[in-house]
C-alpha cells in the first residue's frame, strides 16, 4: 500500500529570528489527525471521480458506496514522539531510506517453481510465519516497491529545503543557543550551549559540567 513517512521539526523559526518550540511531544492528537486525514482523502477521491479521473469505476453509484464505507470505519494514521538525539532521527529515516523491500535472510528457498521467504503476520500476534509463492509472484510484489520515474524518495521542505537550509540552520542554532540575539549578526559572540526547560517550555537549562559515569568493581565470589 501506497504510504508517507514524514519527520516534522519540534517547532518553528519566527519572522522574528526566534525559535518557537511545540508546546508538547506530539503535532496533534492520534485521533483527531486520523479524521482529518480520512476527510481530506475521501473528498479529494469524491473530486477525482467527479473529474472522471477513476476509470476502474464503472457502475453508476459505486464511488459513493465505497467511499461512505470509508468513512464509516476508523482509519489508523499513526503519530510517534519527537527523536530527541540525531543518531535517533538517522535511525528512523534509515529504516524506510536505504533499505529493499526484502533482504537476503528473510528469503529461505528458491527453486525451478516458487520462492519460500519469511515474513511476519501482525494479525495473528506478530507470528513468524513462511510464504511460498510463485517466481513471477514474488518478482510482481517486488517491483510494486520500484519507486516510478520521476518520484523522489525523499523530499525536503520547510527550513530544510536545499535553496535555503544552510543558511536557515545557522539562524535557528543561533536561536537555540540565545533566543533575544540577532542571528543575523556575525560579530555577537556564541553562547554556552542551553536547551528549553522541558517542563516550563520558558526557561533556558545551561550545562554545568557532565558527570561521567562510574565503573564499579565486580565482587569476588566468596
């Protein structure tokens, strides 16, 4: 199925220069964005139908019967925490960046007929199960996961678009480090490294110094 993974900024650079933090971990609540995403998506079919653009649709009335079956169901549009630490964000954008759609363990047997790979089935438990299928079966679903010419992988926009995000980063490092400086000038001094109070959302935590942690002696066995 055709899906989007998105990694939206904990927050927003002001015409100001300033550094607008979310107020909370998540963009909005899990259940009012599964709403609002079902709307948009359904309406925006109900226009494509109307433009005769949905040409497996043939029987008159079939648009609205599928599409008022959809919108009597909960869709699931999922939301996660922000990543705290770059090596999560790298983590996360790996997963769905630079991987195939199977690798080489999953795959158990191939021969003259079928191929044998393993998969999990969600549905029943997160049970480990075996599929076998045809050769030209499996080669159809994998090339269901061939991107079509001209679709970017991944596409950057906002403050990190490529026309203007080395100098939009500088700004808001700036802000992060001093939120009353001007970022647009060179010749302020840095300041110490800072993070908003996570409980306040107002207050600034400076680094004191950091404590390394201690290695204790294992016991002898007496």
């Amino acid at each position: 199925h055709v899906h989007l993974h998105c990694l939206i900024p904990g927050g927003a650079l002001g015409s100001n220069g300033q550094w607008h933090p979310a107020r909370s971990n998540y963009l909005f609540p899990v259940r009012a964005l599964s709403r609002h995403f079902r709307g948009q998506m359904v309406s925006l079919l109900r226009q494509a139908a109307t433009r005769g653009e949905l040409s497996r649709v043939t029987r008159s009335g079939q648009v609205d019967e599928m599409l008022d079956r959809l919108m009597a169901i909960d869709w699931v549009v999922y939301s996660k925490h922000c990543l705290d630490h770059t090596a999560s964000v790298v983590d996360y954008l790996a997963r769905y960046t630079h991987r195939i759609a199977i690798n080489n363990a999953r795959i158990l047997e191939v021969n003259d007929t079928e191929v044998a790979f393993r998969y999990t089935d969600y549905r029943d438990s997160n049970t480990i199960k075996t599929l076998h299928l045809t050769g030209q079966e499996f080669v159809r679903r994998f090339l269901m996961h061939v991107l079509p010419k001209g679709l970017m992988r991944v596409r950057h926009f906002g403050f990190l678009a490529n026309c203007c995000r080395r100098a939009q980063l500088a700004r808001i490092r700036q802000a992060l480090c001093d939120p009353k400086d001007d970022p647009a000038e060179p010749s302020r001094p840095s300041r110490p490294e800072t993070w908003l109070c996570p409980r306040c959302n107002s207050g600034r935590l400076h680094r004191v110094r950091v404590i390394s942690p201690t290695r204790t002696q294992p016991h002898a066995p007496g």
